[in-house]
C-alpha cells in the first residue's frame, strides 16, 4: 500500500487474524488505515474472531473492536448476499452464507474489504484491498 489510504474499510476475519498476529505487511496496513480511514468491522468478522480467541486475550481485543465502526446487517445487506450466493451458485460457484454477508455489507457501507482471501468475494461490486499484498 503506498501512500495514506482514504475512505471507508471493512476487516475481514483474515484481516483480524493476520493483524492479531503481528504478520507482515497486514499488521501495518492495518495500523494505516486506522489512523487515515474509517475502519469497521461487522458480527460476522467479530464472531469468528472471537471463536479461536482464548479467554486471557478478551478484554484488549474488546478494547480494539470498540475502537472501531460497527456495521449492523440490514434487510437490504440479507437480500444483496442472498442474491449473491444464488446467482453464484448457478455459475457452479458455490459461495458461504457468511462471505456473501460481509460482502454485502462491504457494498452497502460503501466500504473496500481488507482481506487476504480475494478468491472468497469475487462479485464485481465488491471493492478490494488485499492484505499480504505489498501492492497498493
């Protein structure tokens, strides 16, 4: 990534983890779109996070989610992954319920996802930021 990064960001779980623990080049994107950009997370992400999360390490990643933007999934965000995960799987494309859920949020926060799974969010609505990458 090169150069401040302006806008709006969602963290994938990928994103969490690699963040959480200290790999390279996420860790430092991360940090950079804390302090340049609006940075949210949705319950998805925050629930699979938390399920390999030992109990010890709860309260500073608390302190970290508070941090940061909550986006609640509306009726609209259902209906755009539900319309995703159907018209993926007629192009023999099988995607998850939770992927078409955060990429559904991604679309209506008007967001780019950070995430280390491109392969996962392969709608053309969905902005990425990949996080291993030392692209921009």
């Amino acid at each position: 990534m090169r150069g401040i990064q302006i806008g709006k960001f969602l963290l994938d779980t990928t994103a969490l983890i690699d963040f959480s623990k200290g790999r390279e080049p996420a860790k430092s994107k991360v940090l950079e779109l804390i302090e340049s950009s609006e940075v949210g997370v949705c319950a998805i992400n925050v629930a699979e996070f938390y399920t390999g999360l030992p109990l010890e390490k709860r309260k500073i990643w608390e302190e970290f989610f508070n941090s940061l933007l909550y986006w609640n999934k509306s009726l609209e965000t259902a209906k755009l992954a539900g319309c995703f995960r159907s018209d993926f799987a007629k192009k023999g494309q099988p995607l998850t319920t939770t992927d078409t859920l955060v990429a559904a949020t991604t679309v209506q926060e008007e967001a780019t996802l950070v995430t280390s799974n491109i392969k996962d969010y392969p709608m053309k609505e969905v902005m990425l930021l990949h996080i291993n990458s030392n692209d921009s």
